[in-house]
C-alpha cells in the first residue's frame, strides 16, 4: 500500500491526502514534521512534507503527487481529459503555488511560531499577493468549480493554499484577503462544504490546536 508522510497542520500534506481520499487510492498515513534532519533528508531531499512510499521508492512534490494518483488510477477523474482543459487546471495551481502560498510562507515564523515580522518580508509580501489575486481573478472560472464545471485538483490546491494565505494576510496586514474577494469567498464557502476538505480541515485545526497545547 501507498504510504503518505506528513503532518495533519500543513497545507501540502493535506492537499495531497485530499487527492487520495478524493481518488478512492487507499493509503497508509504517517505522521512526521518536515525537517532538515538526515533522517527526514534521507527520504524527502528538501526535507519537505508531503513525500508518497512505495516499496522503496519515495515520490515528493504535491502536484506530482497529483499527476501520478491520475496516472494510476484515473477514475474519478480530476484532470480533464483534453490537453487544453488539463493545462489550464495545472496553470491555476501554478499561480496559486507560486504567487499566494510561496510569498505568504515569508510570514511563517510570524504568523505560527512567534517570530518578529521581517520588515522586508511585510513590505513586499503584500503587493505580491495582490498581483496573484489580480492574476487568479482572470483565471479562475468559478462555475461552479475554479477551473470550470468539475472537481479538479486545482479545487484541492486553491482550497489549502488560499485558506493558508488567509491566515497569513489576516495576522500580519490586517488584511481579509478572502472576505474582500465576494467570487472567492462565495467559492471558498461552496468547495469547503466537500466532505474529504471538510474533514482535512477538522484534522488540521484539531493539529493546531494539539501543537498549541504544548
Ligand atoms: N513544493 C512542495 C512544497 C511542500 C512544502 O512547502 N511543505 C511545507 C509544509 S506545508 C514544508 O515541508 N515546509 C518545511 C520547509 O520548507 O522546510 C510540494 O509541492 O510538496
């Protein structure tokens, strides 16, 4: 069986756990931090969450993660079958990768692990986000679906990553990033009523709050 490493408090490990669940693939979970650890290196080369175990091979990176559940078990489908379709559901989860999730995670230590705010980080953080919703705003269909009118993969990544770029903007700019969206609030609400995000999402406050009580 598939074994997926990883921790229930991140967004990566839970997009990637919302594939299997969403693909029926049966797994077995394993929880572990990321970590710069040997131990931890020895499997995932950047010491990143998630990583995928079969046999003794180890596969990282969630979107290829993504791509491999398809490629062996394609039934439901969460990419379009038309190159064009596909493509376009791989560029929504590029953008929202490269320019939500990866400026945000400048906060982390701020926002999770009470860090001083990086002046420099606070300052250029902001203005990236807000090309990234300029450039998901021309992308995203939301009819119902962001990339059109079924579940894709890019539902799961928006859902994580948005969400997690929330938290970020709500503690460090005041800003409610989501709430002054009404398309991407009323798209949230409509993807997080899904049972496998609603119980990833239970899962990882429920991780939060366990870290909290330490
Ligand atoms: N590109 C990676 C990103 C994974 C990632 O950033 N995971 C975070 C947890 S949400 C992590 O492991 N962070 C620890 C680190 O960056 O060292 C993927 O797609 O899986």
């Amino acid at each position: 069986m598939i074994k997926l490493y990883g921790v229930a408090v991140s967004n990566y490990f839970s997009s990637a756990k919302a594939a299997f669940l969403e693909k029926n693939v049966e797994f077995e979970e394993i929880t572990i931090f990321p970590s710069q650890d040997a131990a931890v290196l020895a499997q995932s080369p950047m010491g990143k969450v998630p990583w995928i175990e079969i046999g003794d091979e180890i596969l990282t990176e969630t979107n290829v993660i993504y791509d491999y559940l398809e490629d062996i078990s394609p039934e439901p489908r969460l990419y379009p079958i038309d190159p064009w379709q596909r493509a376009k559901v791989k560029e929504i989860i590029r953008v929202i990768e490269l320019y939500f999730d990866a400026p945000a995670r400048r906060h982390i230590g701020a926002v999770y692990f009470g860090q001083e705010v990086d002046p420099s980080a606070k300052e250029q953080v902001r203005p990236a986000i807000e090309n990234g919703l300029r450039a998901l705003n021309h992308l995203a269909l939301f009819s119902p679906y962001i990339a059109g009118e079924t579940f894709t993969f890019a539902d799961i990544t928006a859902y994580f990553m948005l969400n997690f770029t929330q938290m970020h903007t709500t503690k460090i700019y005041g800003w409610d990033m989501i709430g002054d969206t009404p398309a991407l609030k009323d798209y949230l609400d409509f993807i997080g009523d899904r049972e496998s995000l609603k119980e990833l999402t239970a899962n990882m406050q429920a991780g939060f709050e366990a870290l909290a009580s330490k």
